[in-house]
C-alpha cells in the first residue's frame, strides 16, 4: 500500500540524486533517499547535511545489493527513482565486474522490491552511453544500442530488465538516458570539473583527444525537471526518453569558454594526450520525444549555466577532489 507523495530516491545522496530531492521536498514529498555512500568520490555528506533537520526526509545508508535492507525502505513508497550506480566509463573498463553486479544485480533488486511492495511508479535512470558511437546525430532513442564499455552494456542490461517487468508484471516503468550532466556539486571525475579544477590551480587543462569530440551537456536542474515529469506522465511505461540540452559543443571551445570564465583565456592553454579507451567520439541528444511526452524544454543557457558552474567550482574545488576515491 503506497503513501501519496512518499517517494524513494535511490542514489539519493549523488550528484544529481540530491539536487533531485531538494525539489522533491520544496514541493511537500517525503522523500527516503537511500545511498551506500561509496569511497567512489567525496562530498556525499555535504550532499545530505542540508536535509537533516527536514521532517519529510529519511536518510537510508545501504546498498541497493542488499535487498532486505531496500525492501524495508521501500515500504509504503509511491515512486521510485533509480539512480543508484556505479558510474564512470573509465573505471568500468578496469573494474567490468563490479560494475555489472552494482548496476545490473542491484536494479534487479530495485525492481523486485518495488514489485513486492506494488509501488506505483519506477523512473529508472539510464545514460547516453547505451548508444555507443551513433549512426546519426542528434541521435533518437529507436537507433541501434551498441555501447561500447563496460557501464554502457550495464545500463542497457537495466533498460532490458526493466522492459521485462514492464511485460511480465505491468508494471508502470519509464527510462531516461541522461547526456552529460553539469552544475554545482558535480563528480570530481567529470571532465568538466576537471577542467575548471586544472584551471583554477593554474594548470593546463587536460584533453584527451584532440578537443574536436563534441559533447551534449544538459544542466542538472532541467535533469531534475525532465526526470518529475516521467514520474508524473502517463501510459509510457517501458519507453525510453532522452533527456540532454538539445545542443552540443567541441570540447576545445567548451575549455576556451571555461578558460575565459574563470579570467585566464591568456594566462593558461590546454594540454592534450591520447583519447581514452570507451570514450564515445560524439553526442547530441533528440529531444524531440521528451518534449512531446514529457514536456521537457531545457532552459538554462550553455554559457548561463556554464558560469553558475565555475563560480560554485571556485567556492568549493579543492585538490583531494581530483581523484575517485578507490
């Protein structure tokens, strides 16, 4: 038996999991954010201290691998957004089976909970890398899914997974493939925080490639808009939705607009080395099917959203960011 307006947000106290429940408890939810934790990068707990006082929220510390400890949590839930994983192309390449037990065998256990406890709704959050290297750009979410890394192929396996129970069980399932997600409080080992972090310390930012790899980058509060309205649409379920910005830039002019925002477009010039393994070439979002769904429209800027993003990054970078922690 759900509760209205109880929501479970698994990865809750993640990048983009936490910007989630701000709106979710501005807007009178109660919300059980439930989080492992992970060593994986530090400010977790910054994340979740501005809530502690919040009588709509309950912090859950436990792993989505640990079924009895999600099922308790998801008792009397209305929805749930799954964005519990383990993220990072990179590191799925060095550490393939960690990353198919935490996001394959731990969205299993998402949904079966959530089936247990016949919860209303499930947004289930899946990435722009199940596409791989596409065809055609902007890509659409009916071409071919040929992720090329490790992370890629788990998400997939999650998108499939959820298209069973949407079959076996109807069950009421939604999809999202984010594309590169920025703003304040982003992964320390995101390229773009990267970038700033380098410039910031006066070092060349660092390119892999040769910067002409162009990149979809969407700012986390029309993420944050784009993944309540799939919760709230319906007769979609079992359907996919691209949530990205709609437009896309080089990443050389990306790190030349970083450069000029942090006052060092003269002082500073990026350094390249080799492509990395897994990294797609290009991507670009069709939004086309969001916005008719889901009535999905980002509005923040590049550039508007760009300097929100440096000056946080002033105010918050620090050296020991720098690296995942393993």
């Amino acid at each position: 038996m759900s509760v209205e307006g109880k929501v479970l947000v698994t990865g809750g106290a993640g990048f983009i999991g936490s910007h989630l429940i701000d709106n979710l408890l501005e807007n009178g939810k109660v919300v059980v954010c439930y989080d492992n934790f992970s060593r994986y990068y530090s400010g977790k707990e910054l994340n979740v201290r501005r809530h502690s006082d919040n009588p709509n929220y309950h912090l859950v510390r436990a792993d989505v691998l640990d079924f009895e400890s999600l099922s308790q949590a998801t008792k009397d839930v209305e929805v749930i957004y799954h964005l519990a994983a383990q993220p990072g192309v990179r590191y799925s390449i060095e550490h393939p089976l960690e990353v198919t037990q935490i996001n394959v065998c731990g969205t299993t256990n998402v949904l079966e909970a959530a089936r247990r406890r016949k919860v209303t709704k499930i947004v289930y959050v899946s990435s722009s890398s199940v596409y791989g290297n596409p065809e055609l750009m902007p890509v659409k979410e009916d071409q071919p899914l040929r992720p090329i890394s490790p992370y890629g192929a788990s998400k997939l396996a999650g998108e499939k997974f959820c298209e069973t129970y949407v079959r076996l069980y109807d069950m009421d399932i939604v999809m999202l493939r984010y594309f590169t997600v920025y703003g304040p409080g982003q992964r320390p080992d995101m390229a773009m925080r990267k970038f700033v972090t380098q410039i910031l310390e006066n070092r060349p930012p660092i390119i892999y490639g040769d910067g002409t790899q162009m990149r979809d980058f969407t700012y986390v509060d029309d993420i944050v808009a784009g993944t309540i309205a799939a919760a709230e649409c319906k007769g979609n379920a079992g359907e996919a939705f691209n949530l990205g910005g709609g437009h896309r830039i080089t990443i050389n002019d990306l790190v030349q607009r970083l450069l000029k925002l942090c006052g060092k477009e003269r002082e500073i010039q990026p350094g390249y080395e080799p492509a990395k393994l897994g990294d797609v070439e290009n991507t670009h979002a069709d939004i086309a099917k969001a916005n008719h769904a889901l009535r999905y429209n980002p509005s923040t800027d590049l550039d508007q959203g760009l300097m929100g993003f440096t000056q946080w990054c002033a105010h918050t970078s620090r050296p020991s960011d720098l690296q995942p922690k393993h």
